[in-house]
C-alpha cells in the first residue's frame, strides 16, 4: 500500500467511524441515564432511513425530509419513553431485553406492511452529487464528505448540550444519582423522556443521512445493530465520549482489517473488543 | 405447581411427537383421491415476494392443466419458513408428517434448503427445489427424490468467464461476501475464467451482510484491473453498484457479476447499474414468443410482473405436472415416476431446459447488460451449462 492509497484508507475509516458513533451515540446514552438495554436501537436507524426515502419522494428534498423525519424520530421515541419504557426502567436487564427484541418484530411489520419489503434508493441532493478525484481512476463521493461533517457537528452538538447547558447538568445529574435529583425539584420523568427522544432521533438521522449511500432496504437495522453493541461496550457502557473513540478504533480496525489481513476481516473488530476487554473489562471511558 | 405440571406435559408431548418420528420415519400415505402438494417457502421476512412469486409460478403450470395432477385434483399445503434455517427440518416435518404431503416444493433460502434435504432424504418424500442453489443438494448428498429446477450457485458465474476474455479482459478482481453462496459462486468464476485464460488478480471479501465497501473499492482502484467479477444479491447488491460507480470505478473497470446483482434492484440503483454485465438462465427482457405469452399470462392472472423466481416455480410446476401425466397420477409409483421426471425437457419461458443425472437443470446462460433499468440480453454467454456434480451418486 503507498502514501497516498493509505491516506485514503484512513479518510474511509474516519468516515465509517463518524458514522458508527452517530448511531452509538444513542444508545450509550439510553443505556447510561436510563439504565436500558435497548436492542431496538437498529430498527430507529432502519425507520430513519425508511422515512428519508419516503420523505423524500414526497417533498422532493432530502434536507426538507430529514428535518420532518427528525420531528417525526423526536415524537416516537417520547411516544415509546410514555408507553412502555418508562414502565422497565426498574425492571430486570432481560425484561428489557425481551421488550427491546419484540419490538423489533413490530418494527420490521410495521414497515412491511406501510412500505412493503422492496430494495429503495433515496437521490443524493444535486448539490453535493458529484466526486473529488483522488487518484487516476478513484474518486470520493463529495456526499460523503458531507455526512462525516454532519456527523462531527453533531457530535460537538451533543458535547456541549449535555457539559455546557443546564439541561446537560439535569442530565447528568440523573444519572448520577436520581433520588437526589428528584428531590431537588427535577422533573426527571421529563428528563427521561428527552433523553429517550433524542436517542431515538440519533439513530434516525443516522439512517436518514446514511440513506442515499446505503439503500434502503428490510433488515437493514440487524446489520448495523451488532456493530453498535460492540462500540458501546469498547467504549464503556453509558459513556458518549467513549462511544466516539470506540467508533473511530473499529473504523480503522475494519477499514485496514478488511485490505491487509482479508482472511479475519470478520474477527478482526472482535478482536479488538476482546483485546480491549482484556486490559479494560468495563471499557475504555467507563463513567 | 401448575406451571410445573404444564412443562411436564408439554415436555411428554415433544417427546412422544419426536419418539413417533423417530420409530416410523416412512409413513404411510393415506391413498387419498387427491395430490396432496406442500409449499415450505418464505411468506414473511425479506424474502416474502420471492415465496409468493415462486407459488404463483407453480399454480399457474397447474392451472393450464386444468388444475389438475395426471388427472387428479390436487390439494395444497402451505408452511412459511420464514427463511429461518433453525425451524428448517421442523417446519418440514410439519408437511411430510402432520400433513402428509406427496409432494414438498421449497425453498428460497440454502441454509433452509439443508433443513428441508435432511427430512427428504429421510422420509423419501418428493422434493423439488425452486430456487436455493446450495451445492450439495445436488452434489455429494445429491438424492433420487430430490430435483432442482432453478440453478446451482456456480452455475450463472460459470458461464461469466469466457465473456470476460472475449471482451479482452483478461485481469479481473473477485469481490463476494465471504460466505457458503459467495464461495460456491467464486468456484464456477475461478474454474471458467482461468480456463478462458484470464488471471484473478486478487480475490477480496467481506462478512456478510456487512455492506461498507468504501475500503475494498480504494484496494480495487489501486490494483487497476481490467474488469471486476462479483456476487451480491438483494439490498447489498444496489449498494455495491452504486458505490462502485461513486467511487469512479465504473469509468474504466467494467464490473460483471452473477446475475442476482442485478435483479430487483435496478430501480433502487438508478444509473450506477448503466453497462453492468451479468450472466444467468433468464432475463425479464429475454424477447422469445414463450416467454412474452408467459409474461402476459402472469400478469393477467396475478395482476404483477413475473420474475426470475416466477419463472423458476412455475418450471417446478411443470416439471411436475410431466412426472404426474407419465404416471397417470400415480405418485407412488416413484421410480417411473423419477424415471420421467428425469428425461423431461422443459418448455420454459427462460428457453428449453434438460434435467442431469444429479437433478439439477443443464441450460443455456445469457449475457445480460444492464440498459435503463432492464437486463437486456445481449446473447447466450454459454450454451447447455451443467453443474459439475462433483461427488454424486445415485442410489
């Protein structure tokens, strides 16, 4: 592999590794103030990508339809906090489970029955529909670019709301410590529900902006569910900042896995969780 | 207690159902007046459509004769599988056992299909599969009462290698997800590009369903191969074209791949798919006089578009109803029955088709090239292509 071949290997595992924490990011965050084990998590990123294209196809404009389809992501998820999680906050982690796993089920039925189980394509918006060339036959798609910009803005987004803002501080809080929280006059049933909502949106936009480059299709939430789990638990269970140096590691370690070592391409993420777990059993930010 | 008590009675019952399987694995059919025909394929799951079209295909061979099996009624079963291999040889015993069917047609999904191949082989029951093109259904575990009217995994990529080099492209990457349908389709590439003289410059893979190609398609574009060869299906299929063509790749390296690449997703792939070449047994395009009537009379009768997987179920149809004239419907009479079933040439919309001695269809593999949504044929790639059976033996 030369420089330049490198160089672009990285930018590739940079952006898969934005990408990976975008859709992490919430389901640390669900995990570490609510204490819930959501296997859901990958069916909000398929209804994301989902209501990109459906979205899409009405307005006629990706942008306009990740904005309603991120208000649309918001009140399902307080919608979901309100009429079942809220009820499972202090139950068992396999209650949750199994509640989690069933509403799978409901999600892929939903969309079966709303969109049927056809393979979709969402455009990619004009503007940015075009490709840098790298080299003499390889060019980057500038829409991918585009993604990665939005998934760092997203993520100093989140830095600040929950370090530099008085909501943050509820937040964290809660986590914290929830009776005490309480008693000092926090709503943290609000609070709770805010946090639920914007995991759920996370997830959503994570799919909606994913979706001109990777399709829509049935199952597409499965895929990219296991690879959550695995940056959760390298980055420590309930850590965001975590979530985002976990996301950037299994990048790299998947990006180059698959080009230098073809043959454990598939272990090569586990590998490193594995690794990690061994020195850091509870990950490498554990709160 | 009482909970105690129901697991109790409810872990009898299992063991007596599966103690009876166990001590009478032939069972005695009821010689009823009607064919009982049993349909284990996906109802529910990604698969759905491919079920419900496979079924459609199958009803519509036995509706031009009347609905009927060599003259008698037919009664039909109906199991989804859910394309979930762990109920695979449970949900086949469901049919063969509960339902006593004399005829098991299933399935889509290969993982699945071994399910299915177990309880067939054990049971003796009739078995045609219309689509899942696992290797060894009709290699080394290959079985008298099982056929297959679709296609075995390698055959499509078999005939891609002699068009590659004939386009002067004679240095190629393969890329496939690495698993059992991606290596068997690499094997038919391998032995047909390597024979035609080309030279695999490297073979790339990735787990499936993993669909992140962003990484193998810069390793791609650094080794400057002629063309690329591939297998992927379904959702990762529209991905891989359009990141392909993102990519710049498709400006000077032509990508070719097993025919599924490229079948119910051109919609979703949009221009990325422009000039792609395939090689399989059908095309919706394919402009013969049988498979236009074919087509109209699907659409007539179902109120949609007929697919490869339509066409593939309603061959199995046929196949049948040829095994059932020649035995007068008699299915019981199995080796005349097979004998039939066997030297039957099937008039199909994809063109005429031979059954081999290993039960799987010897036929001709077009060369399809992806023009505004539509896999026109452009020419056969290779006449009469078999599997090779490697490992077969009858009896």
């Amino acid at each position: 592999m030369d420089f330049a071949n490198f160089l672009i290997q990285l930018l590739n595992s940079l952006q898969y590794g934005l990408l990976l924490f975008m859709l992490a990011a919430g389901l640390t965050l669900i995990f570490g103030i609510m204490g819930v084990v959501n296997l859901a998590h990958g069916s909000f990123y398929m209804l994301g990508a989902y209501l990109a294209w459906f979205l899409a196809s009405q307005f006629d404009s990706l942008v306009l339809a990740i904005v309603v389809g991120t208000l649309l992501a918001v009140a399902l998820g307080w919608a979901l906090e309100w009429l079942l999680f809220r009820h499972f906050y202090h139950r068992d982690h396999l209650d949750q489970v199994l509640l989690t796993f069933g509403l799978i089920y409901i999600f892929e039925e939903v969309r079966s029955i709303l969109w049927g189980d056809d393979v979709h394509s969402v455009p990619v918006p004009e503007l940015v529909n075009w490709s840098i060339p790298l080299t003499d036959n390889l060019s980057y798609p500038v829409y991918r670019l585009v993604i990665s910009a939005v998934c760092v803005a997203l993520a100093l987004g989140l830095y600040l709301l929950i370090s530099k803002t008085r909501l943050g501080m509820k937040i964290r809080a809660g986590a914290f410590n929830r009776e005490m929280t309480e008693a000092l006059g926090i709503n943290i049933r609000l609070i709770h529900g805010v946090v639920f909502a914007l995991g759920v949106a996370l997830a959503a936009i994570a799919g909606m902006i994913a979706s001109p480059i990777s399709s829509v299709y049935p199952g597409m939430g499965s895929s990219v569910l296991i690879m959550c789990f695995v940056v959760v638990v390298i980055g420590g269970i309930g850590s965001v900042r975590g979530a985002l140096v976990a996301a950037l590691m299994v990048g790299l370690v998947d990006t180059f896995g698959k080009v230098l070592l073809p043959q454990i391409a598939g272990m090569a993420v586990y590998m490193l969780m594995a690794g990690v777990l061994l020195y850091k059993p509870e990950g490498l930010f554990k709160q | 207690m009482t909970t105690r008590r129901l697991v109790l009675t409810r872990s009898a019952a299992v063991i007596g159902a599966a103690s009876s399987g166990l001590l009478l694995p032939q069972i005695v059919r009821a010689q009823s007046d009607k064919v009982r025909v049993g349909f284990m394929l996906p109802y529910t799951g990604t698969f759905a459509q491919l079920g419900v079209a496979i079924e459609n295909g199958f009803r519509m061979a036995l509706n031009e004769q009347g609905g009927k099996l060599g003259g008698r009624e037919v009664e039909f079963f109906k199991v989804d599988d859910e394309s979930n291999p762990a109920k695979g040889i449970e949900n086949a015993n469901r049919l063969v056992q509960r339902d006593k069917v004399d005829v098991l047609v299933g399935t889509v999904h290969s993982g699945v299909q071994m399910g299915i191949h177990k309880v067939a082989r054990d049971s003796g029951v009739l078995n045609l599969i219309p689509n899942a093109g696992v290797h060894v259904a009709t290699r080394a575990q290959c079985s008298p009462n099982v056929f297959r009217t679709s296609f075995s995994n390698s055959q499509p990529t078999l005939a891609l290698g002699k068009a590659m080099v004939e386009r002067g492209h004679k240095k190629a990457v393969w890329i496939t997800w690495n698993y059992a349908a991606g290596e068997e389709a690499f094997e038919g590439f391998e032995q047909s590009y390597t024979a035609a003289g080309g030279t695999i410059v490297k073979k790339l893979g990735l787990p499936f369903p993993n669909v992140e190609f962003q990484a193998l398609l810069t390793e791609i574009a650094s080794l400057k191969p002629d063309a690329v060869a591939c297998f992927f299906a379904g959702g990762g299929a529209a991905k891989f074209l359009r990141d392909f063509h993102a990519a710049g790749l498709s400006k000077n390296i032509q990508l070719y791949g097993s025919g599924f690449l490229t079948e119910g997703v051109l919609e979703a792939a949009g221009p990325a798919a422009d000039g792609v070449l395939t090689t399989m047994h059908y095309s919706d395009a394919l402009d013969t006089p049988r498979n236009k009537k074919f087509r109209l009379d699907y659409a007539k009768t179902f109120k949609a578009q007929p697919d490869v997987y339509a066409v593939q179920g309603y061959d199995t149809g046929l196949l049948l109803v040829k095994g059932a004239n020649a035995v007068k419907g008699d299915l019981s009479s199995k080796k005349a029955l097979y004998a039939a079933m066997e030297g039957a040439t099937i008039d199909s919309p994809r063109g005429q088709w031979t059954m081999s001695k290993a039960h799987n269809p010897i036929q001709d593999m077009y060369l399809r090239k992806v023009e505004n949504k539509e896999n026109k044929v452009i020419g056969i790639a290779q006449k009469a292509v078999a599997d090779p059976a490697t490992g077969c033996r009858m009896g």
